[in-house]
C-alpha cells in the first residue's frame, strides 16, 4: 500500500493515465473509431481493386469490338439476338426447377 500511494500521487502519471483512458474510449477519435474506419478503408480499397480490373476488362472488350467486325457480329448474335435474313434462331431457356430435382 505504501509504495502505490506515491505512484498515485505522482501528477504526470495520473496526467498520461487520464489523457490515454480519454483517447481511448470518449475521444470523437475513439480506439472503436478507429478499428471501424480501417476495416472501411480495407473494404473500400478491396472495391477500387475490383473496379479497375472491371474497367481494365471492359476497356478491352470495347476495343476488340470496335477493331473487329467478327467479334462485333459474334456480340451482337449473344447478346441482341440478332441473326441474318436467312437464318432462325432457337434459344434453349434450361428451367430451373429442373436442376433442383436431378
């Protein structure tokens, strides 16, 4: 008992104790805070990294459609649906629940 009675009434240690429990728990910038904005700033970057490889894939694909009419024509047959005057088109729809039962 003797020897705390003197860290406790050592000024700048009770200072330094009472300005860390401050910061870390009722400062606007809290531990908590903190611990949230990182893990924000981990999920957001996560985001930007898939963004610009989605924008790095679709800037290719826009200029291999625009440099070549095969697969211009090839887009637009998967995608419009889009045939020639002489053809006919089938489009095999696979049902859904079909897949559940097997």
């Amino acid at each position: 008992m003797r020897k705390i009675l003197p860290i406790l009434k050592n000024k700048y240690l009770l200072t330094i104790i009472s300005l860390l429990i401050w910061v870390i728990f009722f400062d606007k910038n809290d531990l908590s805070t903190q611990v949230k904005l990182g893990q924000q700033i981990k999920q957001l970057e996560n985001e930007k990294q898939y963004y610009s490889n989605e924008i790095s894939v679709i800037t290719a694909d826009t200029k291999e459609l625009t440099t070549n009419p095969k697969t211009l024509e090839k887009f637009a047959r998967e995608k419009y649906l889009m045939k020639r005057n002489n053809e006919d088109i089938f489009v095999i729809v696979e049902d859904k629940n079909s897949k559940n039962k097997k």
